[in-house]
C-alpha cells in the first residue's frame, strides 16, 4: 500500500488556477509539507518562478519539456528550505501539463524529484532517520482532463521506481498545526588550523557547526516546564476542546532548552593541541518555532523537529552572510585590523491566510517592501507589511584577520563556483559567482538581546 497524501484544499484551488492557464505547455513547482509515519501532510505548492527573460517574453510556451531548468528548479529548492520553520520540508515537485507530453512526464518528475532533494542534502547538518521517510512525491496534474497522478520515490535509493500514492484534500487543514517556540543560547568557538589550506572560512564553520548540532541532538528539551517521555503522547494533560481531539485555537507550548555534557565525558579524552592562527566565535540567542500536525503528535517528533530548526537557523544566517559577503567583495581590497558585519535576522510572516509562519532573513538596511518583494517571489505569497514580524535579534559579526595576512586579500587561494538566486536582487535570474577566498582567519561575534 502506497503513502498517502492529506492537502488543504487551498493548494488544490492553487493548481487548479495554473491548470486553467493556456498560455504555458507546462508549469513545474515545488511541494512543502510534514512527513510521518503513517501519512504526509501537504499545505503548500509552489510554482517554479519565471526567469528574467521569461518574463519578457513568451518562451516558456514550449512543448519539449527538455527546456525545463533542472539548475533553477534545484537553486530554488533550496532557497525556499531556507524559509521554512521546523517540521516544515520540501515533500516533491509538481508539474502542470498538457496531454501530449504525458509519455515525458514521469521521467522529467523523477529527475526533478532527486535533484531537489540532492541540493537541499548537501545544506543539512543532520541526517534524514529511518522514522522520518525518504519517499518523495511527484505530482503530475493534466491542465485538460485535470485528472492527478501521485507517485513516490525512494530518494536513498538511486534506483527507486514509482510508487503509486493516494492524493487527498482536506478542508481546514492548515488551521489544525501545534506551535512550539524557544530561544536558545548559542555560544561555539570554532578554533582554525594555522595550515594555510584549511583556511576555508565557510567549510571550517560547517565543520564547528557540526559538531555543535551534535550537542543540540544530545540536548534536554522541557515542553512547558515538564520533561516528557519521547514516546508519550504531546498533547497528554492539555486543554483539549469540544470538537474531538482538537486542541484549543492555534496552540503554541513554550520550550527550553538544556545544554549537557558530552555522553562521552567519562571516557578517556582523545583531544590532540593544535596550532591554530584564529577563530570563529558564535555568540547570542536563537529564536527558533516548529510545527507539527495535531494527528497524535509524539513528544519524539515535535522535539525533532525543533531541533531541526535550532540547527537550520544558525546554519542558514551563516550561509546567507557568506553569499553577501562574496557577492559584495571589492576586489583589491585592503584588509583592516578588524571589520564588523551584521548577521541577517528572522522575519516570519504567515501563509495563505494559516496560523502557519514561514520565514526570511534580512539586513539591516533591507526594508519591508524587499521582503515583501521576496517572499512573492520565493513563496508565490503575497503578504502585508503589517504581517512581518521580525524577530527581536541583534546580531554583529567581528572580523579580525591575523596579522600575517593583513593588507590585500589574496586572490588565488580558492576559486568556488556558486549558484544561488539573489537574495538582494529581483529574483529574476541565476547567477553563478566565481569568487576566490583567501586563506585568512576570521573571529564572528554573534550578540543577541
């Protein structure tokens, strides 16, 4: 027996809007949602945005699916994972069509549905679990007949074949979903060997943020005050309402996070000195939210998936600082002592009219109409400024160079090729940036109210 898929209806109205549309051969676009155990929830689908040239003309009237952008559909994949919250995920690809590329569609959907998870793979700092599921859905909905065909793939399985699966709608789905929120204190230091070639700023702050995620995994987490037993009912001991097992409006449980030693800390310590010429420091609090469907929740599966988002989050700031900086690098230029930069901070803002928020993260001298700007874009999701809600963060980076390598940045160390969509521009193209990095040493101070 297949999986099967519970989607607010609202998303069924979306599809249907693109399937009246005769202008386009095909649509493609992506599927946000929860998996569980027994069934995955869909609450979201998003079209694939235009490119520039797309939008000027009409080219994307084409009836060779060939012509899709498997690098486009993949970098915008991964930019809408950024701004989901916890318990949140890309669930497979759409595509909208016409009857006469039905022959092509399952292999354009297979392809698209393994790149997908391939590019956002490669940002995670955890490990997908045997309880989590690895089967992706490829939705193929025909604009004439409207008739939907639902399959799966096993993305671990590079030899997967479909699987069918059931598509349901359901009414009100998006206001069924439990809220948790904490703020957790983070404070890493990320020590950089003195070897010239392990100078790689962003793979030595992956390489500390990996193992500082291990500690978030480790971590005590209290729902409400109390510690649970992970396979205890969520919801145990809550204000339940008259309508059934429904909990009362948009519930949110307030979370705290215990930081612990090591499981290991008994053991003998295999901790070898090292020759460092720098470091990276990360300091501050994280305002981090979740959620999870109000089908029997499990306190193992809500602490997951809040977890996954304390990780997500600071990875995410780190990763988007760094495109900044490499996008606004000034060539030639000298190095100071010391130079400060600002984190980008959380800003949520609801989707489809749901108790459901998704997320973004902006600069300082970014306003609220860029965000509004980018959230259409990314999410298709027109929303009001009034609905931004920007997390209460202060966030400053230090960079402080070791003396050696003062003066002009070196330009040859490391040559990165980098595909992305802008994040401070009209997203209405991708850009490949070749930028080389020197193999400095950096301190980031990371403050937070």
């Amino acid at each position: 027996m297949g999986r099967s898929y519970f989607v607010d209806e609202v998303v069924g109205q979306y599809l249907s809007e693109f399937a009246a549309t005769k202008s386009k051969a095909f649509i493609t676009g992506l599927l946000i949602g929860q998996c569980s155990q027994q069934r995955d929830y869909v609450l979201l689908a998003i079209r694939t945005p235009l490119k520039e040239e797309e939008n000027k003309s009409n080219t994307n009237y084409s009836s060779d699916l060939s012509n899709i952008d498997e690098e486009w559909a993949t970098a915008h994949a991964t930019q809408v994972s950024r701004m989901l919250p916890g318990g949140l995920l890309v669930l497979g690809v759409f595509i909208i069509a016409v009857p006469e590329l039905a022959k092509e569609i399952q292999t354009t959907l297979r392809k698209l549905v393994f790149s997908v998870e391939k590019s956002i793979a490669k940002k995670r700092l955890w490990n997908i679990s045997g309880e989590d599921g690895s089967d992706r859905v490829a939705l193929h909905l025909c604009s004439v007949t409207k008739k939907i065909i639902c399959r799966t793939y096993d993305v671990q399985d590079p030899k997967s074949t479909a699987k069918p699966a059931d598509w349901k709608y359901q009414n009100g789905l998006s206001a069924s979903w439990l809220s948790l929120e904490c703020t957790t204190n983070a404070n890493i230091h990320i020590p950089l060997p003195a070897t010239l070639a392990s100078h790689d700023l962003e793979k030595n702050t992956r390489n500390g943020l990996v193992r500082w995620a291990k500690q978030i995994e480790e971590a005590v987490f209290l729902i409400n005050g109390q510690v649970k037993d992970e396979d205890a009912d969520l919801l145990e001991g809550q204000k339940k309402s008259t309508r059934g097992n429904m909990p009362s409006a948009t519930q949110s449980l307030d979370v705290r996070v215990l930081m612990q030693l090591s499981r290991n800390s008994n053991s003998r310590s295999t901790a070898t000195v090292q020759v460092c010429s720098g470091s990276i420091n990360l300091k501050g609090a994280l305002k981090c939210k979740a959620y999870i469907h109000n089908n029997k929740p499990k306190v193992k599966d809500a602490v997951k998936a809040l977890k996954r988002d304390i990780i997500n989050t600071l990875s995410d700031r780190c990763e988007i600082l760094f495109e900044d900086l490499l996008m606004n690098e000034t060539p030639g230029k000298k190095n100071s002592e010391r130079e400060y930069h600002t984190l980008p901070c959380r800003v949520f803002a609801p989707i489809s009219g749901s108790s459901v928020l998704l997320c973004d993260y902006k600069f300082g001298d970014e306003t609220a109409g860029e965000i509004r700007e980018r959230f259409l874009e990314m999410l298709d999701q027109a929303v009001q400024t009034e609905d931004l809600h920007t997390a209460e963060e202060m966030n400053t980076v230090e960079i402080n160079p070791p003396k050696e390598l003062q003066g002009e940045m070196p330009q040859k160390r490391l040559t990165k090729e980098m595909v992305l969509l802008k994040l401070h521009q009209n997203i209405g193209a991708v850009i490949a940036v070749a930028v080389a990095i020197s193999a400095a040493a950096f301190s980031f101070n990371y403050f937070s109210d």
